[in-house]
C-alpha cells in the first residue's frame, strides 16, 4: 500500500493546471491513488516542495481550502490563501522558518465565519502545511487570556494588600502594589520571600496550621500581626483561600489594617465606659429631682389649696355679709376675686394631675369608655343645663389602657369639646374608636363642631400653657391637651388634632393595645 508521505514528489508535475485555484465548486479530489493512514488524521494535509509548491493534498486539506486538489496543483501555497492572508503571513513566515522548524498562524474565513490554524513545518522533501480547525480553541484560548488579563488587573488594583504563596514550597511568587506599599517591600525582593517571613516568630507556622485544606475559592479569616520592612509590627485582619495560581496549588492572602480600627475600638469602649457611668450618675440625680418634684409639687399644691380655699371662703363671707353696703363697683371686685381663686384653684388641680401622671400608671386592663362618657356629660349637662348639645357616641367604647389615666384624658376631651362648641346654638360631639395606624393599635377621637383652630399651629396645642384662643372666650389655663398628650405617651401612643377649614376640632389619641405602659 502506498503511504500518503510516499508520494511526496519534490517537483510539481509536468501538466500545471489552469484551473483558478480558489474554485470553491471543485470540492471532492479526483480519483488517484490509495490514501494512507495518514489520510484518516482529523487535519488536513497538504505537502510542498522545498519552494513552498503544493504537489499534494489530503481530502480533509482540500475541504478547509474549498477547493479540488487539480485546481491547486503546482501553485505556491500563498497563491490558494486570499492575498490579505498571504501580505501579513509571506514575510513572516519566511523569517520564522529561517530560524526555526516551524510556522503558526490562524485565519477568520470571513464567508463562512470560521477559524483555522494554519502550521508549517520543515521536513526533508520539503514542507508540511497541518490544516485544523481552531474556531473554539480560539475562542477559549481568547477568553482564557481575557480571564487572566482581568484577574491580574483585580488583583493588582485590589486596595487591600495581597499576596500569593506555593503551597508546598512557601515561596512567594504574586503580590499586588497594595501589598509593595503596606509592606514597603520592593516587587524584585518580595517574590524572594517565602511567607514566613512576613509573620513574627512562630506565627506563620501557626497560621500554616490553621490553613486547613478546603475547596478551591473558600475562605477563612483571623486576626494576627505582620512585620513591615521598618520592622514594626502591625495587627491585620488577614484572611485566606485556597486559589490555581498559573497551573500550581497557591494560598491567596488578603489584609486590611486593623491597628487604626483597633485603637478607635479601645477609644470607643472607653468612651461608652465613660458614657454609661455619666448616665447611671445622671440617672440617680434625675430620679432625685423628680422625688423633689413631686415633694415639692404635692406640698405647694396643699399648701395653696388650703390658702385658696381660705381665700375662697373669706371671699363668699364679703360677698355674703358685706353686699348690701356694697356699690356696684365692690361687688364686681368681689366677684373678680371668686373668679380668679376658682381659676387658680383649677390650675393648681390640673397641675398636681400633669406632675402626678407618672406615678398614677399601673397595670393594664380592658376598659369600656362609653360609661365613663356618659357620666362625664351628664356632670358637664348639670354644670349648663341650658345648652342643646346632641352627643354621638359608640355603645362600646373598649381599650386596653390605665382606667384612671383614660378617665383624666376624657375628662380633659370631653371638657374640650364641651367648651368651645359652647356658641353652637345646635352644638355636637362624637366620641368614638378607629382602627390604628399600626396592627396592635386603636385611636380614641372625639370631635365637636365647635370655635376650630388655625392647622398653622397645631403643633403648639399640646404644649403646656400654650392657648390659640382669648381666656375671655374660652376660659381655661392650657393644660388639659397637655394632660391629653402624657396619658397617650404612657400608654406608648400619641396625641394630635386636626380642624379642616375652621369648621370645629377633632382630637385624636393612640392607644397601643397589650403593650406595657411606659413608665
């Protein structure tokens, strides 16, 4: 048998075709001789003279170069590639062989977008040109490089300091600019090194010890210290994993400084130290004040009740006694002086109520409303049987709240309400419940179609002695929507007030249910 090797002929033969050796028709090879094993191989074959001639070729050859192997027979080999092909690689590959064996290169076949390796080797008749395909070859070896190319570049630019190690040798072969700064170690001399001896005594050994073999990519973190070139020592979080670093078994580590971190740490646990002592002194003095407070308060307010009521009782014993040689005049003092020391009583009651609400919350429990709302509106009805006011109210009104902190607050609602509707000549007040804003949550309001307020300051209603009307229309001494508003804090809700357009008041508080009161 005729091996395909074996007929390669040094000269051309004697009839040159004229065929246009590009012809892509003429595909399948003209009956010859038997092929060899060499025609079995996956690439194609194609066999020059010593001038670089085609003289043969094998099936797989005259597939990649689309043509028949008479149509290519005695042309120079870069007479069968385009002339682009032929003006980049000619020259080149002259050079190449003059020096070496062989000559690689790759070319897109643009028609048929795909990609072949062209490699030319010296043998003795001549030259062998092997044909493959390298579509995904080159495409991965593409990919492989940009891979690399951009993990070189994160590692590089990586602003924590790195560096690599072989795993068996301990030799450091990789380190980023990051690291040549943290360290102060020039590049040439750092890839000197094996890891020991950026670690104090004894601690790279122990770090080795720590590094258990994992897979590929899973890291593991410590705190240690490492030696600059200065020769101080500085505590790092280092963490580390197991990584391929150019075909060999590496460790990948990365540092951040801690020592600044460290030293803010100890500064800020002094600090809360410090903090926490200064709150616990601050505590004691402020549950002192309040103890003084509350003494002082619940003193005064006895000792000016007493007063004022020996004041009231004088005053009603002149009133009494003394009007019929009173003038008009001495009468209007007297009631002035009635009036004043009422007011003045009423202040001094809802004051010892806003000082005393702290101590008054207790324990929890489910409280039906709308009976204390009516007593609260039959008291007020007695106060002006006169007046004509329609009163809209649930027939079940339960929270779970403080009774006797809910009380005071619908007392000081109701009394609001009850107040400034009081020049309605059809006057109303609704007293209801609303789903909270939150789940767990209920909104006690009540609403009248009284005097309303300016919604510019409603910010300033439940502040103490905060008033937006005159005391001449609408007496009173501003404390009662700052009861309101504590009995709301303490039971962990809150307290506002809307007036659209004037057109009367509506007052809400929040009342989270089963939570515990706020002391």
């Amino acid at each position: 048998m005729t091996r395909f090797l074996d007929n390669f002929q040094p000269n051309p033969p004697d009839n040159v075709p004229a065929d246009n050796p590009h012809d892509v028709n003429a595909i399948v090879p003209p009956a010859r001789h038997e092929w060899g094993v060499g025609d079995l191989t996956l690439d194609g074959i194609v066999l020059l003279d010593q001038k670089l001639v085609i003289v043969d070729a094998n099936p797989r050859a005259l597939v990649f170069l689309h043509t028949s192997l008479s149509a290519i027979s005695g042309y120079s080999l870069w007479d069968v590639v385009s002339q682009e092909i032929a003006s980049q690689h000619e020259e080149a590959a002259e050079r190449a062989l003059a020096d070496s064996d062989q000559y690689v290169f790759v070319i897109h076949e643009s028609h048929t977008n795909s990609w072949a390796e062209y490699t030319l080797r010296r043998c003795a008749a001549g030259y062998i040109v092997n044909l493959r395909e390298a579509g995904p070859a080159q495409k991965y070896q593409r990919l492989l490089e940009d891979s690399k190319r951009y993990n070189q570049l994160i590692f590089e630019a990586n602003p924590n300091a790195m560096w690599v190690f072989d795993r068996t040798s301990l030799q450091i072969f990789a380190v980023n600019q990051a690291a040549i700064r943290f360290y102060g170690i020039a590049r040439k001399t750092f890839t000197t090194l094996g890891m020991n001896a950026l670690f104090p005594e004894g601690e790279g050994a122990e770090l080795l010890d720590s590094m258990h073999v994992g897979k590929e990519g899973q890291s593991e973190m410590r705190l240690c210290r490492q030696k600059r070139m200065d020769g101080k020592e500085v505590l790092v979080e280092l963490a580390w994993s197991q990584v391929k670093w150019n075909g060999s078994q590496a460790m990948l580590v990365s540092l951040a400084d801690t020592s600044d971190r460290h030293i803010a740490d100890t500064a800020l646990k002094k600090s809360n130290a410090e903090l926490q002592q200064t709150l616990l002194v601050q505590q004691a003095e402020l549950k002192n004040a309040r103890h003084d407070l509350l003494t002082f308060t619940q003193a005064v307010s006895t000792d000016l009740q007493d007063s004022l009521h020996v004041a009231q009782g004088f005053a009603a014993r002149l009133a009494e006694k003394y009007s019929p040689v009173l003038d008009d005049q001495g009468l209007h003092y007297v009631k002035r002086i009635q009036s004043s020391i009422s007011q003045l009583a009423r202040l001094v009651d809802d004051l010892r109520t806003l000082a005393q609400l702290p101590l008054r919350s207790g324990t929890l429990e489910m409280v039906d409303l709308a009976p204390v709302c009516r007593s609260l509106f039959a008291d007020l009805r007695k106060l002006n049987p006169d007046r004509n006011v329609t009163i809209e109210m649930d027939s079940s009104l339960t929270v779970v709240g403080n009774r006797g902190l809910l009380v005071t607050a619908l007392h000081c609602l109701l009394d609001n309400a009850w107040k400034f509707s009081d020049k309605k000549s059809e006057a109303w007040i609704k007293v209801g419940l609303l789903p909270g804003k939150q789940a767990d949550e209920l909104t006690l309001v009540v609403a009248d179609n009284g005097a309303g307020f300016d919604p510019v300051y409603s910010g300033n209603l439940f502040t103490a002695f905060q008033r937006l009307h005159s005391s001449a229309d609408f007496p009173g001494n501003g404390l009662g929507l700052a009861i309101i508003k504590r009995v709301a804090q303490l039971h962990g809700g809150t307290a506002w007030a809307e007036s659209p357009d004037h057109m009367g008041a509506s007052f809400f508080m929040s009342l989270p249910q089963m939570q515990p009161v706020v002391s």
